[in-house]
C-alpha cells in the first residue's frame, strides 16, 4: 500500500516541479505576447496568460477550481487505495493528472491566471496555447482511457 503512494506523489510532485519551473522561464524570459520560434511556425513558445479554463475555454465556474481540486484529489487517493494490487500504469496516470493539476492550481493561486505557452499549428491552423500542465492532464486521462480499454477486452 505505502509503495503505490509514494510512487504517486514522488512522480506528481516531480510533474508539478517540471510544469512549475517551465512556467518560471516562461515569466522570466518572454514578454506576455510574444513568442520565440522553435520549429519555425510549427512550435513555438507563445506567453500567454489565461485566465479562463483549460485550452482558453470562457467557462463560467472559475470559482470552482479549488473545490473541484480538493474532491478530485480525494478521488485519486481514494482509486489509488481500492487497487487490488500494484499498477504502475495507473499510478503514472494518476500522478500526471496530479501533478499537472495543481501546477495549474498553483498559477491561479498565486497569479490569478495560468501561464500558457505551448503554441503549436501551420500558418493561421492553431492548437489553443497550453502548457506542461494541460498536457499532463490529458495525456493521464488518454492513459487511463487507454487502460480501461485494453482491461475491457481482456474481459
């Protein structure tokens, strides 16, 4: 029991860390606006400051954040308890969602926004402009999707 948790907070706290410092040099190096190229217009880093949810989404619930948090972080705790045994795969996946999760948390926090800046396209086509965190979450949630299926089919 003790090794599931501290595999899922030693790998939350190091996705929090990396989201974190990312965002710092973002802050630091490029003016909100502008964007530093690179992989030509493909990739670039764009500082944006987002004060809406996820992907620049203008969701009425900005104050749910919190609330929302704290149960989520109940639930994976709670998940990670009711394992029958030890799964790295979940636990990865969870640890990302947890990680990313409160990098995000942290910039509403302390900024009152979030600091995005993943810009990712071809010519006018753009992805929204997110960051590390964004990521996390997402590719956690793909991992658990993906998990579920393959646990389904085995059935």
């Amino acid at each position: 029991m003790r090794k599931r948790y501290s595999y899922w907070f030693l790998f939350s706290v190091f996705f929090l860390i990396t989201d974190q410092l990312s965002k710092v040099y973002i802050r630091e190096y490029i003016r909100i606006g502008d964007s530093v190229k690179l992989l030509g217009d493909i990739l670039r880093f764009t500082h944006v400051e987002n004060t809406n949810a996820i992907f620049g989404l203008n969701l009425p619930i900005k104050y749910i954040f919190f609330p929302a948090a704290i149960i989520s972080l109940g639930y994976i705790v709670y998940f990670i308890y009711r394992l029958d045994k030890f799964d790295f795969y979940i636990i990865f996946a969870m640890s990302l969602i947890t990680g990313g999760a409160f990098g995000n948390i942290i910039d509403r926090f302390f900024y009152n926004s979030v600091t995005d800046f993943i810009d990712m396209g071809i010519g006018n086509f753009r992805w929204y402009i997110y960051n590390l965190a964004d990521a996390y979450i997402l590719i956690g949630i793909i991992l658990i999707f993906i998990y579920d299926f393959k646990k389904k089919k085995t059935e």
